[in-house]
C-alpha cells in the first residue's frame, strides 16, 4: 500500500516584526490534490508557499506532511520541491545540467544523474532541447526545464509560486493544460499559488480563498464558486453579485441575472456600461443604494433584445441563484 501523503497546516502563522503575513491558518490537503491558493496580492498565499517549501521560517504552529512535522526541516529533507516564479534557471548551464543540478548537490554520480534528467525532460517534451541554454529558450520552454528540475527530486509534494505569470495569454491557458495532465500522471500533490480566478478554477481540485492573512474560504473548487460564504469571496471570484436588499446581503450568480422590463422585476437598474465577449455579453447596471451589479448574457439573448447604456431595465433571478452572505 502507498503511504498516504496528506499535508495539513495547523495553526501556521508567519510574522515579520510586528506585521502578520499568515494569521494561524488550519487546512488539511488529500493526498494527490491539486489545490491553489488564491488572493490578492498580500494576503499571505506566498509567505505560506514558502513556509511549505522551508524558506521562510515558521514563527507559530507547524505544517505536517505524512502526519510528520517538516516545519523546521532544510528544504532538502521535506519532500518538497519548488517552481519559482522566475523559473530561476542558471544561465551558464544548459538544460539538462540545469535539470541536474539538485543531484550532482546531493553526490548523485554523472551517469545517474544524466539519465534521471534526460527521463524528466522526456516526462515534459524538452529532450531535444537538452542541449540549449536558459536564453535560447522560450517563455514556455523554460517554464518545462524548471518543471523538470522541480521533480527531479521525486518530491511527494510540488509548490508552484504562480507558475504562469510570464507567459503571453495564449501560452497561458496552454500550460494550464499541461500541468493538470502533468499533476494527474504523477499524482502527487500541487500547491499552486495564484492571484488568477480563471487560472485556479480551470486548474484545481480545490482551492483556499486567503484575505488579509487567513484563510476566507476553503473548499471543492466548484462548491466554493456556486456557493461563496463571504462578500469578499464572491467578489473576489467574479462569479456573482453582491447586493444589499432589505433581508439581508445576497450573492447573486452573474449568469442567473435576467434582464426585464423595469416595473417586472425585483430591482430596477441603468445600464452603465455593456461590453461584448464573445460568446456572452456582460452588461453592468447600477441599481439602489450606490450599488452596481453585472449580468451575463448569451450573445444570442442579447442581440434578440439589444439594450443600450443609460437604459431603464429591471434586473431579476430565480431564488436558487441567490443565497445570503456571513459577510
């Protein structure tokens, strides 16, 4: 049987000086997950990466791997590896002594090494670039040399401190293909550090909502988009509206908003501004209260029925597209 390769934060909490970065978060990751920690810049996602990874040191509560405390392990001896964001790759070194540096640091002999590599590289389509140098690489090929050299170590446990940020959009979304399947192969553990919505939600198995150095909201990816907990959640994934009605804070699924006549519907509204997307058409209203809330529409709705910006509308949904907010 495989041992069982959960990680699990218990009260893990990073300060420097008097300023909190990880304010005593507790989660515990299944083995063979793939999860993202997700926030805007500051939240604490990258501080906690590199607590995980052992370069920044734990000021309280510990992270367990395995059930053992690697808290104040050398990154060499957690089980971990980590892609930067820089990719980090030396310069002076072609890729396959790139991908081999970890072992010739740990005494491995040449001939090992040389093969381990060559197998990482294949794992990630780079063997016949073997030969190159950093700088004759593209964005996209760097980014599978530094892969490669991630899991050179057989890590039981890969952290990604968002892995995606240099590349152009297109190469982008194919990466994000590519590490799934990637991940799925492997099936060890990913910890994926992002500030993307659509990056997290195409990528992960579940994601860790963080605010402000805690944790907001934790869950299944898909549960955490139908059915987020707080305000600052349901802006911050784009999935719904929060509106203020006399019962209470509601967060209203953008794709569940219809468009009706003003006096035949809960809300009445102005259009503010309509932008095309291609296959949808968001379009932006304000309604009472200082408030602003956005609709998706289909393409093909919308241009059955055009609507201009300045227009009256009335807003309104069905009541399993709304549910009341903690906050």
């Amino acid at each position: 049987m495989s041992k069982k390769l959960d990680l699990e934060f218990v009260n893990l909490t990073k300060r420097y000086g008097d300023a909190v970065a990880v304010d005593g978060i507790s989660h515990h990751f299944g083995s063979g997950t793939y999860a993202c920690l997700l926030g805007p810049s500051g939240c604490g996602k990258s501080s906690t990466l590199r607590m995980i990874a052992g370069h920044e040191t734990v000021s309280d509560g510990s992270i367990l791997l395995s059930g053992r405390d690697i808290s104040h392990l050398p990154p060499a001896k957690r089980g971990t590896a980590m892609m930067f964001q820089n990719y980090a790759l030396f310069p002076h070194l072609n890729v396959l002594h790139n991908v081999a540096f970890s072992l010739r640091m740990r005494g491995v002999d040449a001939d090992e090494r040389k093969a381990r590599a060559a197998e990482m590289l294949e794992l990630v389509d780079m063997q016949p670039l073997s030969d190159r140098l950093p700088a004759q690489l593209s964005g996209g090929q760097q980014q599978r040399a530094a892969l490669a050299r991630a899991l050179i170590t057989k890590p039981d446990v890969l952290l990604l401190d968002e892995p995606l940020s240099a590349l152009d959009p297109f190469l982008r979304v194919k990466m994000r293909v590519e590490l799934r399947k990637l991940q799925r192969e492997l099936g060890i553990t990913f910890i994926h550090v992002t500030h993307g919505q659509d990056e997290a939600l195409a990528l992960a198995d579940e994601i860790v909502v963080m605010n402000d150095a805690k944790i907001e909201q934790a869950g299944k990816t898909r549960a955490v988009f139908d059915a987020p907990k707080t305000a600052f959640v349901a802006r911050f994934l784009g999935s719904h509206n929060v509106v203020s009605m006399p019962e209470g804070t509601l967060a209203i699924r953008s794709d569940a908003l219809q468009v009706k006549a003003k006096d035949a519907a809960k809300l009445p509204g102005t259009i503010t501004s309509i932008e095309y997307q291609g296959t949808h058409v968001a379009l932006t209203a304000a309604i009472p209260g200082e408030q602003e809330v956005t609709a998706l529409l289909s393409d093909k709705d919308f241009f059955e029925n055009p609507k201009d910006v300045g227009e009256a509308i009335g807003l309104d949904w069905e009541a399993g597209a709304a549910h009341a907010l903690a906050g």
